[in-house]
C-alpha cells in the first residue's frame, strides 16, 4: 500500500503539528504531520507535510479541505510529488 504525503497551506502563524495532525486525522491514518517553522521563530510559515497511511487517506483528506475555511484561513492541500 503506497502513501500519501500531503503539503498543507493556509495555516495560521500559531498552528501546530498536533493541530495539523488533529485536522487530518478525521480522513484516515496520520503517520506523520509537521508544520515548517520559521527558523528564528516559533511562528508556523504557513504551511506544513503530513504523511498519511495510503493514497486512499490521502485523496479522501484532500476532497474534504482543499479550499476550506480553517482558523479563518483558506487551505490549500494536495500531494506532493514523490521523489524521482
């Protein structure tokens, strides 16, 4: 069974990886999810990864928050490409 890896944007400055993995949790197994940080900050930079358990999961999470309202902020979900 293959994985999706998802870049999730439209995160709020104070989003956190549990917050990122409690959002996405709902659509299926959550192996991973961080949220990239701006290095001199502990601010969120507005997007983050999640890995979740199967291209299934992953397409479910995608049709449900691609282009939703979350924490007054429009995201953008889709998978990213895999690696060449």
């Amino acid at each position: 069974m293959s994985k999706g890896k998802l870049y999730v944007g439209g995160l709020s400055e104070a989003a956190s990886d549990s917050e990122l993995r409690d959002l996405l949790r709902t659509y299926g197994t959550v192996e991973h999810a961080y949220v990239v940080r701006y290095k001199r900050s502990v601010k969120s930079a507005g997007y983050g990864f999640v890995e979740m358990g199967s291209r299934e999961d992953a397409l479910r999470a995608i049709s449900a928050l691609d282009g939703a309202m979350f924490e007054d902020n429009r995201l953008r979900v889709f998978l990213t490409a895999p690696p060449a």
